[in-house]
C-alpha cells in the first residue's frame, strides 16, 4: 500500500513540475512572438533653417509639435491656419485680413502689430515659438530671450509661388506635417501658367500709391509676381535700382513716357487704412494717365485686395486671393 502511495505521490509531482516548467516556458516566449514593435519616439526638438536679425539664413532649433504659438507675422499665421494647427495660437498681432479674424479675439492675447510687438504681452502669454515677418526683424534678439524665433520671408529670386512652398514645408517639418503641402500648393503652378500666356509679349509698370503719390516697384520686392512669375515685361524698373521697400517715387509724366501695356496699382493707404487717404484711382486717373494706351484700353489694373498684397504676401490663401486679383482683370 505505501509502495502504491508513493508511486502515485511520485507522479503527482512529476506532472506538476512539467506543468510549471510548461508555463515558464510558454511566458518566457510570448514576448518574443506577441510584443507590439518598437516605434520611434517623436523628436522633442528640430532644426529649421531660418533667417536672424540680420535677415542671414541659420539653423534653428525649435520644440518639434509646438502646444503655444505667438504669431507676428501674417503669412506665417496663414500658413498654421492652412496646416490645421491655428489652434496652438495664444497670441497674435492685429490684422485687418478677412481670413484671419478667427485669431482676433479675447481668447487670444494681442500681441502689438507687425510693425511693433507688445513684448510684455508676447512674454506673458509664454510661447513655444514665436514667428515674425521682416518688419519686425530688429526685434529678432528681444523675442530671441523668450522663445525660439522663425523669422521667413518671400525670397523674389525664387518667386512667390516656390517662397510659399518652401515656407510652408519649413513650417509643417515642425509638426511632422510635411505629406500635406503638396495638396495645400496644388493648382498654383497652373494658375501661373495660364496669366503667363497671357502677360507673354506684354509691358507694364507695377506701381504702390502712397500718400498722394504714385512710387514704381520693380522685380525685386512688393508686387514682384507680375513681372518675375506672371512674366510682364515690367519697364518701370529702371525708374531707380532698388525698390524693394515702398518703390521709388515717379512722375506721371514717365508713365507717359514709358506708355506701357498695363499699369498694376496696389493702394497702399487703403491696405493699412490711412484715415482721409486718397484713393489710388484718384491718384492715377489724371489728364496726363487718361491719354495712355493703358487707360484708353481699360488696362489699368487696381489689386482688388491691397491689404493681402501689401502686408500678407508669402500665405497660401493670400497666394490665393492675389493670383485671384490678376485673374479677374485679365483673364475674366
């Protein structure tokens, strides 16, 4: 009898120690065979190549997904609005833009203009990343002390359309959002294409009014589309060398002189809302202009939408509107 129970207390054991030696087994190989693979984390920062003070191209490190934004600079707001991401924005400087009144409100601070930031308010809001445009570049170093700042213009040499382009791939390699630009950028190219069908074989003088007076832009700055992109044979620049800023004054009389195809007119006072101002057809129609080609064959082209000429240029949807205002008055 004892012989039988030891013989059956020995089997008991020698199952048992095959059972735990069966389930050591298995839990030591389940990982191997069932764990999720090994993803990698995201960033916390990347690096940008942006502009400084001194408007020099440099490497910039910024937070990668940045959670607070403040925004001094319209184009670039266009562009997060475009990305899906304007919901980061705690600061903004003011803005007359139809499109961007969604970021002019009490939940979001006011940060200055895009003349003059209110750096205690950009301090206190506490960014992640501050964006400026060239009118704020000799603050570069004061919003430097409160967060990283991506400072991005239109480059003329490289056009506008190919300015957006890369600027809002510098701006969505922030959020990882890069796959999205090329549907944001579609149907540009084509839209240049047809106005330069158009505007082959034509002249023009692209000008700004500005307090009462009428300035010549030329290729290398404001307006700088119709002539480098568009193709319009801008005869108007060598009224002086640079006009990159607000053109050089011009008389009627060299308008007269140069007689050109088409005379582009962006109204500078009405796109920052001078108070009395005159209107830019006020300006231009006068005896001297009304005896032009141009104006006897309804070729005097007023940008319906100075305010996104004058102080938004580099945004997709300003792109937009401003390829918009070309098409309207040349192709119908």
């Amino acid at each position: 009898m004892k012989k039988i129970l030891s013989l059956a207390l020995a089997l008991a054991m020698s199952l048992s120690l095959a059972a735990c030696s069966g389930g050591a087994a298995t839990e030591s190989s389940a990982p191997e065979s069932s764990a999720p693979a090994q993803t990698e984390a995201a960033p916390t920062s990347v690096t940008i190549t942006s502009l400084n003070g001194s408007r020099e191209a440099v490497e910039l490190a910024v937070p990668y997904d940045p959670q607070r934004i403040a925004i001094l600079d319209m184009a670039s707001l266009d562009i997060l609005d475009a990305l899906g991401v304007g919901d980061r924005v705690v600061g903004a400087a003011s803005t007359s833009l139809d499109y961007l009144q969604d970021y002019i409100t009490d939940d979001i601070a006011n940060l200055g203009t895009i003349k003059e930031a209110d750096l205690e308010a950009v301090m206190a809001c506490e960014p992640d990343v501050i964006f400026i445009g060239g009118r704020l570049a000799s603050s570069y170093d004061a919003l430097s002390e409160i967060a990283p700042v991506v400072y991005l213009a239109t480059d003329t040499e490289l056009g506008v359309v190919e300015s957006v382009r890369k600027n809002a791939g510098i701006i969505a390699s922030m959020f990882g959002l890069e796959d999205q630009v090329d549907s944001l950028m579609a149907g540009f190219d084509s839209r240049v294409a047809a106005l330069q069908e158009f505007a082959a074989g034509k002249t023009a003088i692209v000008g700004m009014c500005t307090s009462g007076s009428f300035n010549v832009l030329g290729n290398d700055g404001r307006c700088s589309i119709i002539g480098r992109e568009i193709g319009f044979e801008n005869i108007g620049v060598d009224a002086e060398i640079d006009t990159s800023t607000h053109g050089n004054e011009a008389s009627f009389e060299f308008i007269v002189e140069k007689d050109p195809d088409y005379i582009f007119v962006m109204d500078r006072d009405a796109a920052i809302g001078t108070d009395g101002a005159q209107l830019a057809r006020e300006i231009v129609e006068n005896e001297l202009v009304m005896g032009t080609d141009a104006y006897q064959n309804g070729s005097i082209v007023y940008l319906a939408h100075p305010a996104v000429w004058y102080t938004a240029e580099g945004g997709i949807t300003a792109l937009g509107l401003m390829l918009s205002d070309l098409e309207t008055e040349l192709l119908g």
